[in-house]
C-alpha cells in the first residue's frame, strides 16, 4: 500500500507527528486505538472522516517505520 499519499506531516499540527490526510487524527492514535482492542468498525464509527484504507496506511506506515529503525540498528551494530 502507498500510504504516502495518506499520511502526512505538517509542522504546525499535532506537534509535526504523522496525521492522516491532513487531518488532526495522528497515526498514533489509530494504532493505540487497535492496541488497545478497538476494532476498525469501531474506529471508523467513532472517527467518521476516516476510511478502512486510512486505518491500513497506518499499520503500513508504522510496519516501514519499525523495519526502517531494525535496518539502522542493524547497521549500527556491524
């Protein structure tokens, strides 16, 4: 999934942390949602601006950005 089309960073919202589509809702938040057992049809009831493919930019977001963070250890390690 592309989500750089969906996840966007503005300096001067939220702090500069990663919203979706401009919106004040952060990637954090949607993930701490799932974490905490919410479910996408919860979200999305709760969250009506957003979109099941909202919800995966996310996880795809934070999946490149944990292989990203295992790559720069790695090679800091070596």
């Amino acid at each position: 999934m592309e989500y750089q089309k969906l996840i966007t960073i503005e300096p001067g919202k939220r702090g500069g942390k990663p919203c979706i589509r401009g919106l004040r809702i952060t990637v954090y938040d949607v993930l701490e949602y799932l974490a905490s057992g919410m479910k996408e049809e919860e979200i999305l009831e709760d969250f009506p601006d957003l979109t099941v493919e909202d919800i995966r930019a996310c996880l795809t977001f934070a999946a490149d950005r944990e292989r990203h963070s295992i790559m720069i250890q790695h090679e800091t390690a070596v």
